[in-house]
C-alpha cells in the first residue's frame, strides 16, 4: 500500500532566521508522510547534521496548509529535542 503524503514549507533555522552558508539558503518545499510519528524524521536528521557540522544548536520547522507549525531543535554531540506542534 503506499503511503500519503503531504508537501510541507520546511527551514532550518539558527538564532530564529533561515539559514543561508555561502549563498545556500535552507528553506524549500518537501514531501513527507502524511501520517505516523517518524513523519519528520527526515528534517531531524537533517537538521541533527547540520547541526554537528555547524558546532551549534540548528531548529527544524515544518508548515503545511491547515495544521499548525511543528518544530524541534538538534544539537550537535546530543539527543534531538522532541517536536513541538505550535
């Protein structure tokens, strides 16, 4: 059976603005399960990534059409903090 999915605004984000390295913003468009708790699996790992090569803490933040912002933050050498619906 295949999954649903739903296209979400996603950012990483450091001290609350966007993200941009070297004229590189991270900020756009993806596709991610519509349902299950591993939904944003995917922008804590890369957010976790980021995080360790940046040496300080970078926040995920997810937004799709008619549900609420959700957000977590990672930091590098440690555990990513549980999201956040907001």
């Amino acid at each position: 059976m295949r999954r649903s999915t739903r296209e979400y605004e996603t950012a990483l984000l450091v001290d609350g603005e966007v993200l941009a390295i070297e004229g590189i913003v991270y900020r756009g468009q993806t596709m991610l399960d519509e349902e299950g708790e591993a939904r944003f699996a995917p922008l804590e790992r890369w957010a976790k990534g980021v995080a360790e090569s940046l040496g300080r803490p970078v926040t995920w933040r997810a937004k799709a059409k008619n549900e609420p912002e959700a957000r977590g933050t990672a930091r590098p050498g440690g555990v990513t903090q549980n999201r956040l619906a907001l």
